[in-house]
C-alpha cells in the first residue's frame, strides 16, 4: 500500500456510486482516446479500462505510477510517469490520431495552472470531466454578478462549454477532504465563440488583479476611460459585471505591442 502525500494532492475516490456516476458521465467509448490525469490508485481508472480498450494516464508519484503500471498494464493502461503540468497533450492526440478525451480527479493544489496548461492545448482536446473543489468548479461555471466570476470563468469562457454535473461530499474520499468537490463537462470549441487574441487575457488579468477597482482604475495601464465609453462599457463598472463578450471588446481597442 502506497501512503497518501499531501504535496501531490491526494485524496482516493473510494465511494463505488460515486465512481460510477463519473464513469456514466463521460461514457467512454471504445475508439477514443482517453487520457486519465492523476490516476493515483486507479479509482477511476479501472471502470474506464472496462469500457475502453486502452487509456493513458499521467502520474507524477512514482510508487503510484509504478503500482499501477504493474497491475493494469496488460489490460490496456499506458502510464507516463509525468508532471501533467509540463505534459505534452497535442503530442499524445497526435500520436492517437484524434483529439482527447481528457479526466481527472484532480490535484487540488495546481488546478488553475492545469486548466490553463490544457487551454494552452485546446486544439487537441474534444472535452473534459474533471472533479474539483467546488469552488473552482463554480467559478469555472459562474455567471457575470455572481461572486464567483472571475479571471477563470473569462479566460475560459471563449473556448469552453461547461456544465456544473454534480456535487461529491467529503467522505467519498480518502484521506477525508475539508472541502466539498464538484465534477464538470467542460467541451472545447474549436472555433472560440468571440474573437481573442493575446489582449484578451492582458485585459482579463488586470481586470482581476484589482478586484474591488473599477475598470477605470484597473485597466488605467492600458486603456483610458474614453475609450471605455466608446466599447459601450460605464468606466466605473466592477470588472466582475462584464460578460467575457464586453472584456473582448475591450481587449479589441487595447494597442497590440
Ligand atoms: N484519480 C485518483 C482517485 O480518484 O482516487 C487520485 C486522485 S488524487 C486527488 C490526485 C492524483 O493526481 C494523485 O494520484 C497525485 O499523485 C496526482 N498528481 C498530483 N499532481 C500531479 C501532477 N502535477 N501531474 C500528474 N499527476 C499529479
């Protein structure tokens, strides 16, 4: 038995229904290319290799990657002992020949930089079922107003349909979380659904980093109120009242450098 480490975010799916709904979610078929991030002790990963012939899985613990390449290799599982971080998604989608289909119960502690790793790969990605804390699952799947949008629900929102599936309570794990999770579909647009360029996220990130500002104030280094104004936008707004259509808007009048 390999130990729960903390630095890597673990905590087991152990709950069978649970497990079971997850893998009823995505729904695996058997020619597609499935790539399980996080495998840990193969919670998951054993249904999804019933109804798939094969799957990838990335797995940055070494006890783990290597328990689980022990036990499930020969029944389809090919383990790459890897950051996911650093992974390469548009090699593995090439060398599958078709775009991924991509699940994790993931690391708590490096989501936001995970989900922004996988936009980075969009092009080879068909969707994702991904369990998290709840809170970031309902920041992804937030609407303008409400407390929860913010930079992620933005930054996603050109390219991402996401469903908030349902919620997962503390005990179907172990080690036991203090926190509550959540499991999303998120399916990627191969055309986004606005225009971005680099801009977007410029406007975004400064947007955000000065939450309780109001446009004006936050996006002073890029853009002055006038031209605000003429985007149609009240220069004295919260930037967490803007839909992602109004921030591409902004980001349109931004000057290129
Ligand atoms: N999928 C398993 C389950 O549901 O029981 C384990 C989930 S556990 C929350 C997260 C898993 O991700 C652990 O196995 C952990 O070692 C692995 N992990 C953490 N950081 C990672 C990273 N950067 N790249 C790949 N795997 C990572």
């Amino acid at each position: 038995m390999v130990f729960a480490r903390k630095r890597f975010g673990q905590n087991f799916l152990h709950d069978p229904q649970v497990i079971a709904h997850i893998v009823e979610a995505i729904d695996p078929q058997p020619d597609e290319a499935l790539v399980e991030i996080g495998p840990g002790r193969g919670a998951l990963t054993e249904p999804l290799l019933e109804r798939c012939a094969a799957l990838d899985a990335i797995e940055i613990d070494r006890d783990l990657a290597a328990e689980l390449r022990g036990r499930l290799a020969s029944r389809g599982l090919m383990l790459h002992e890897a950051d996911a971080l650093k992974f390469d998604f548009a090699a593995l989608a090439t060398s599958r020949g078709r775009r991924l289909r991509v699940i994790g119960n993931l690391p708590y502690n490096v989501s936001t930089p995970l989900l922004f790793h996988l936009l980075e790969a969009r092009a080879s990605i068909a969707d994702l079922h991904i369990m998290l804390q709840r809170e970031v699952i309902e920041r992804i799947c937030a609407s303008p107003g409400s407390g929860d949008y913010g930079r992620l629900t933005v930054m996603l929102a050109p390219w991402v349909i996401a469903e908030h599936l349902f919620d997962v309570g503390p005990g179907a794990f172990r080690p036991v979380p203090q926190v509550w999770s959540a499991v999303a579909r998120l399916r990627i647009r191969q055309t986004p659904e606005f225009a971005v360029d680099a801009r977007y996220a410029r406007v975004v990130s400064a947007a955000f980093s000065q939450r309780r500002k109001t446009l004006r104030n936050a996006l002073r280094s890029l853009l002055d109120a006038e031209k605000i104004v003429a985007c149609g936008i009240d220069p004295g707004a919260r930037p967490e009242t803007l839909s992602p259509t109004q921030f591409a808007a902004l980001a349109a009048v931004v000057e290129a450098n």
